[in-house]
C-alpha cells in the first residue's frame, strides 16, 4: 500500500474513532447518571399478623399461601365493648398492640400511655431494620433521614377525659417521624406522609428522592398502620369497600371487597454506588419510582386508568426498561370487584408483551389491605421474590374475575408457587395506588453482584453480646446460641458464616448498657459460651466489659448476616384500664 493510500484510510479513520471514543464517553456518563439513582436496600424491619417478625417467616406465610386474617383481638374489643359487633371487622390484626419497651427509648411510662401504638411499633421495627442492615444509627445520625407513611388515628378515640400534655405529640402525625429522629438522634430530613393507602411507597419514593439529591446519606422509610376503634372501619365500611365476609380475593370472580389488615415496614436505603463502597449486604435494587395522580376520575376515591397507566409507563422509562423486563408486577390488588379490573388494564397496556408468562399478585389476600403501611408490605414482598427466584402462589385464587381481560398479554395470577423464570423478565414492579388519588409505582431489581463475605478461614477471636438490661442480655445470647445451632452443622461449621455472624453481632449492633465478650474461635465453642451467658452460668470465655471499655476487634471485614432482633422486654401501656 501506498503512503498516499495509508494516509487516506487514517484520515477516514480519525472522525470515526473520534465519534465512537465520544459515544463511548456519552454512554459512560448515562452509565454514571442511571448509577447515581439507583437505590439500594441494605435492610428491612417488618411486622405483619401471624406473629410475623422478619423476613424468613414472611416468605414462609406467603409461600404457603397463608391466609393470616382473624376476628377482632380481644385486648381491642374490650377497649370498645359493643363497638365492633355490628362491623365486618375481620381482618389481619396483630394481637398484641399495647405492649412496648419504654424503658429502651427512655421514655416514660405516662408519656408512653399517651403516645399512639403505632409510633411505639415504628420505633421498635426501625431499630430492627438498622440491626438488620448492621448499622449502628448513632455512626450515621447526622446524615441519615426519615420517611414515614402514617394515616390512622384511631387512637384519639381512647383519650379518657382531659388529654395530658403528652397527648399532643404523641398523637400527632408529624411526631411518628420526629421521634424516632429525636430518639435515635438522626439528624437528616425527617417527614410523616399522608396519602392514605399509597403512604409508604410515596414515602420509599421521597426518601429516594432526598438520596439521590444529597438531603442525606442513609434513610429509612416505610409505614404503619394499627386499628384501634371501630369508628375507622364503620367509616369504610359506608362506602361498601369492606368485604361482607371478611375474605380479600384480588382478582378472583368471588371478589367482593377488601377485609383491613395492620403492620408495619421499614427499608434501610442507600446511594447504590455508597452501599458497594461500604460493602453492605445489598438485598435489592429500586431502579426508579414515580408517583403521580388520578386527577378527575369517574369519582373522588375511584381508580384512573389512564393515570395508572401513565405512572408505570414513566417509572419504566425512567428505569431505561422496556415492558418485557418486568417478570412480576406486586399490585395494589384490594380484592374490589371494580378496582382490581382498572389495575390490571392498566397493567396489561403498560406491560403486557404477548410471547412470554409473567406475574401478577397481591399480599393482601394473605394480610388484609395494611392500608399505609401497604405498600412498603408488597415491596418487601417483590424484594423476597427477587432474592429467592420464585413467585408465591396467589392465596384465594380460584377463577379469573370475569370482568379483567388479560387478553394476549402473557399475564398469569399464579395458583401454585412458581420458579422465576428467566424469560419473564427480571425485574419486579411494585405498585400502590391511594383513595386520595395519589398513586405510586417502584421497579426493582436483584442486586448486581453478591454480598461481600469473609474468606473461608478468616481468623475470628471472639464477638460482642450487649443489651439495655441484664435479662434482655441474657435473651439475646439464647437467641445467637439457637441461631447458631440452627445455621451450621456442628462438624461441618462455615467457617465465612461465622465471621459474618461475628462482625455482625460485634460491628453491626449498637453498644448498650450491658456488653459482654464472648472468646470463641469456632462456632462451636461460640454456642457453649452464648448457652452459658443464657442460663447465668460462669464461663472463662465471657468477659463482662465496663461501660467505657472497649472490646476487641473480633474479626476483620465488614460482612453482614441476618441475626435474631433484640428481644424488646415490652409492659403494657394504655390510657384506658381494659380489665383482665
């Protein structure tokens, strides 16, 4: 070849390379961009009726199709007697809603009759939602906020007489979110949101967005709701939501309602791009949310197709995702004849894509509609769905709802627990959608790489137990022995699982009153310590620390497991005197 011809190829060369190296920037910096938004959750704390705790036993209701709805708690109808007899008044309730551990908070008893259980449940599941995450509240206070859905206020109707001066903020919305900053000491935003039934989802999505624009670093969001009188339920019951007989069936042809449910959820969230530098245990992705409004629909508190159809479109787009990624789409799903046929139209005009099987359910056929506390419900539910590649069986499905038109939009309710196949898509959508209008909608994903973990051998020389008091010490190292019983095999211990387990118990939960460390190089010999400090026995590997001394570092990398909670040493506290 020529030099003329070679000169000639290099200078057809040049633009082009130029033009690739400034695509390849340009995708660098959408790449960079689509980073910066994506969500991480690093932990969750729930509670839901069932006696439902954490995250395993929830998957385990759900796989099982469980139908955890029941009558009314007798600690509830005493309070009322007579008020809820004429009520459809099954639903999901948790039994015990008066029992609280004030002395944890420092709180005292006369202020604690006066606050609403439902502030009293937040504080305690957003403590476990940071031990679960392994992050110790007071090393991220000044950077961390709180997002709180909150819409009940039954607990006004229990106020005998003249309020105390507790009453106030104990009752009032905006508190439910100020005292768990005040009691935690948190110092970022921190706000109470009211959009009835879409409450904590819009709250999952504000907090996301003060992340993504710096108003802090760590948030933890989510919702709560409790029913306390049966004045709520007469309310909704006028306007013919509630199931006669007290069963929620989401797309079933014997829908005919929905039946109220309590609970409370709580996410940990982080910057993605944060939670991998700090190598948290990432549990999943939110890639984007959206909320928007019905406008003027047909009525006041009904549905809007178009606007429902409008906010998963956006929320989809703004993930960069066509409608074939989404394998499992969590719905509002209430179980209304009318409601459920608009949900899925709009789901089917939004995602529908003939030539594959995807999913749809609702956990309230297994918990009753958590009304503000709903959505942060269905989105822990995706979560577990994602981490564990399967979908649970519909609870109480039988036969479509003749009125929804599923058509060839590869939609299925599922009748049995199915594997997530990889051809549905592999992103779950989560959608919560309000009486107000306010509707909101999350796209998530599983986290890109594995959670970080110890290497196999790494050298552990011990871990930390501490507690408020005495017997909740005593408690907690009864629970850390069964887990440990429970997690390894005695001759064939992981030795990665139980560094984990050590950072964790050591690094990844607050320091309290009462601290011990426990000399153990095995998990074996971890177990016969814990048992011992459980029954109050002597054993050379427990040293009983002083407040102001420090324990050993124990072992080296941060790796998070999930551990048994705190075991809350919980008394009653009501304004009213509710007899035996």
């Amino acid at each position: 070849m020529s030099p003329l011809s070679s000169g000639e190829t290099d200078t057809a060369a040049g633009p082009l390379r130029r033009a690739m190296e400034t695509i390849r920037s340009l995708r660098a910096q959408v790449d960079g961009l689509r980073a910066g938004r994506r969500i991480a959750v690093v932990g969750t704390g729930l509670r839901a009726p069932g006696g439902i705790a954490d995250r395993e036993a929830y998957w385990r209701a759900l796989e099982a199709g469980r139908d955890l709805t029941g009558d009314v708690p007798e600690q509830r109808r005493r309070a009322f007697p007579g008020g809820w007899d004429e009520l459809p008044a099954r639903g999901g309730y948790l039994e015990d809603v008066l029992g609280f551990d004030a002395k944890f908070f420092g709180i005292s008893p006369r202020e604690a009759r006066s606050m609403d259980p439902q502030h009293r449940l937040l504080l305690e599941v957003v403590w476990e939602a940071f031990e679960d995450a392994a992050i110790p509240p007071a090393s991220v206070a000044a950077s961390t906020g709180v997002f709180v859905g909150i819409t009940g206020q039954d607990h006004r109707l229990w106020a005998p007489g003249e309020p105390s001066s507790f009453w106030l903020t104990g009752n009032g919305h905006c508190f439910a979110a100020g005292r768990i900053a005040y009691a935690l000491g948190l110092e970022g935003p921190a706000v109470a949101i009211d959009t009835a039934c879409s409450s904590s989802l819009v709250a999952v999505h504000t907090a996301g967005r003060a992340l993504i624009a710096g108003d802090c670093d760590i948030a933890v969001a989510g919702g709560v709701n409790l029913v306390l009188a049966p004045r709520s339920t007469a309310e909704i019951e006028r306007t013919q939501a509630l199931s006669p007989d007290g069963r929620c069936r989401p797309f079933d042809a014997r829908a005919n309602g929905f039946v109220r449910g309590e609970g409370c959820g709580v996410v940990v969230l982080k910057r993605l791009a944060d939670a991998e530098r700090d190598g948290d245990r990432i549990l999943g992705v939110i890639e984007a949310t959206g909320v928007n409004q019905d406008g003027r629909s047909s009525g006041f508190t009904a549905p809007n197709v178009l606007a429902q159809t409008r906010l998963i479109a956006s929320v989809l787009a703004a993930a960069e995702l066509t409608a074939a990624d989404i394998g499992y789409l969590e719905a509002h799903g209430t179980g209304t004849p009318l409601g459920d046929p608009i949900e899925l139209e709009a789901a089917r005009a939004a995602l529908g894509s003939p030539g594959r099987t995807w999913h749809v359910g609702s956990v309230k056929a297994n918990l009753g509609h958590a009304e503000s506390a709903a959505g942060v419900l269905g989105l822990i539910k995706a979560l577990l769905c994602l981490r564990k590649r399967r979908i649970p069986r519909q609870a109480g499905f039988e036969t479509l709802n003749p009125r929804i038109d599923l058509g060839d939009s590869g939609l299925t309710v599922p009748t049995e627990t199915v594997p997530w196949e990889a051809s549905a898509g592999r992103y779950a959508a989560v959608s919560s959608f309000g009486m107000s209008g306010t509707n909101a909608h999350a796209v998530l994903s599983s986290p890109d790489a594995p959670p970080p973990r110890p290497m196999p051998g790494a050298a552990v020389s011990g871990f930390l137990v501490s507690a408020h008091t005495e017997p909740a010490l005593r408690a907690l190292a009864a629970r850390y022995a069964a887990w440990l019983s429970g997690r390894t095999d005695v001759d064939h211990a992981d030795d990665a699982d139980y560094a984990a387990f050590a950072y964790t118990a050591t690094h990844g939960r607050t320091r309290l009153d009462h601290a011990v460390w426990i000399k153990a190089d095995d998990p074996q010999e971890a177990r016969r310590a814990l048992t011992a400090l459980a029954d109050g026995a002597e054993d050379p590997r427990l040293r009983f620390l002083d407040p102001a001394e420090d324990a050993p570092e124990g072992v080296a990398g941060r790796a998070v497991v999930s551990l048994p909670g705190y075991p809350w040493e919980r008394v009653a506290h009501s304004v009213r005197a509710l007899g035996d």
